[in-house]
C-alpha cells in the first residue's frame, strides 16, 4: 500500500505505521465511515485488533477497505 512505513504485530494484534504526514485519525474516520473499525494511535500509526474468529475472507475485506480509505483521503 501507498503510504506505509511499517507494519509490524504480534498474533493478531496488527500495527501499521504510516509515513509522515499521514494522519492516522483521518485513516480511521474513513475505515469507520466503510463499517470497519481500527483505532489510531498516535498521530501517524492505526492499530487492529480482530476477533479469534476471523477468516482469511475477513482480512481481505478490511485490507480492501484500508486501500481505499488512503486512497480517497491522500490520493494514489
């Protein structure tokens, strides 16, 4: 994905930290408003955390999603 610096997790617990200049609050407000739910931590940095149950379908949805949320907040 455009815009990303690093992604780095533990299990399930993901961290995706964005270049500078991203905002992270305005990565999770466009995730929301698509029904998907991350939490922004810091300013540049979204953080996931999905059930036990999730399925691969699941992942791809959201990987999706997170795509076009950056896409229509910062272009490319």
């Amino acid at each position: 994905l455009p815009h990303i610096k690093e992604v780095r997790g533990q299990g399930l617990l993901v961290g995706v930290e964005f270049e500078d200049g991203i905002n992270s609050v305005d990565i999770k407000h466009a995730c929301f408003d698509r029904k998907l739910l991350i939490t922004a931590i810091g300013t540049n940095i979204i953080r996931m955390i999905p059930p036990l149950i999730v399925t691969e379908k699941d992942c791809d949805i959201a990987f999706a999603i997170i795509r076009e949320a950056i896409r229509d907040v910062y272009g490319k």
